[in-house]
C-alpha cells in the first residue's frame, strides 16, 4: 500500500467511525441521561418533603379516607 492509500483507508475509517458515533452512541447516550433524569425525578416525587410530593399527597388522601370511614362506620349514640 502508498502513503496515498494509507491516507484515504484511515480517512475512510474515521469518516465511518464519525458516522457510527453521530447516528449511534449519541443518540443512545442521550436517551440514557433522559431516563436518568425521569427515573431521579419519579423518585424524588415518592420521597416525603413536606407537602408537595406525591407521596405527601397520598398521605393526606389516606388520612382523610381513615376519618370518613372512622364517621361512617361509628355511627354517633
């Protein structure tokens, strides 16, 4: 092989390599930093952190839902 065919093959094999990054691991790359950020997100929103989560919210339905039922199912004498 010249010199000349050196140049092109490994130009060729950059430009390809370049292609492979472009149309491939980026793409996967930032897909996984999206998840990340949604699955850091789901769970910062199941953590208690003083009434705006929604596990905070939940809480409150519940102790809500214990008094109805606590009314209902202990009728007054």
């Amino acid at each position: 092989m010249t010199i000349a065919q050196w140049i092109i093959t490994a130009g060729a094999v950059v430009g390809a390599l370049g292609i492979i990054f472009r149309t491939l691991v980026k793409p996967v790359v930032s897909w996984a930093r999206r998840i990340e950020k949604a699955v850091s997100t789901v769970e910062q929103n199941m953590n208690n952190n003083g009434g705006s989560s929604l596990r905070d919210a939940i809480d409150r339905i519940e102790r809500r839902l214990n008094e109805v039922e606590e009314i209902i199912t202990k009728p007054k004498k």
